[in-house]
C-alpha cells in the first residue's frame, strides 16, 4: 500500500468516526445541529472514500464530477442545518 492510499484510507475513516460520534451526540441530546452535522460528515466520508477508489482502485476512471458532487451535498447539508437551527 503506498503512502497515498494509506492518507486516503485515513482520511476516510477520520470523517466516518466523526460522523458517527456526532450521531451518537444526537442520539444522547437529541439536539438536531448534531444530526445535521453527523449527514454530512457521511457524506464527505463517501466523498473521501470515492477519492481512495477514484485515484487508488480504478485510476482510468475519472470519478472527480461524483467525488465533487458529493462533498457539496454533504456541505449543503450542514449548511441547510445551520440556517434551520438558527431560525429556530
């Protein structure tokens, strides 16, 4: 495994503890910042993981539109979240 894929890996794994501690947060408090927080720190763990299997698993695939995608759909998310919970 070189260098790269191990950071990727890393990476991957980083956003996914976090966004299940947020939803173990959640789940204790019920306080739906957390919720919001934990949707999209999957999603940019979906992103991260899209990197590792774009650039390490399948290099002659260009997977950078649905690596993008991704990660704007998880920050859009916590975005959404912050406005809903500060109106509230």
């Amino acid at each position: 495994m070189t260098f790269g894929a191990a950071v990727y890996i890393l990476g991957a794994l980083t956003t996914l503890i976090c966004g299940v501690l947020l939803l173990r947060g959640f789940l204790a408090s019920r306080k739906r910042l957390l919720l919001w927080s934990s949707c999209c720190f999957f999603g940019l763990a979906i992103s991260n993981l899209l990197v590792f299997v774009d650039l390490i698993l399948l290099p002659q695939i260009d997977l950078y539109f649905w690596r993008l995608l991704t990660a704007a759909v998880a920050m859009l998310l916590l975005v959404w979240g912050l406005i809903w919970e500060g109106e509230a």
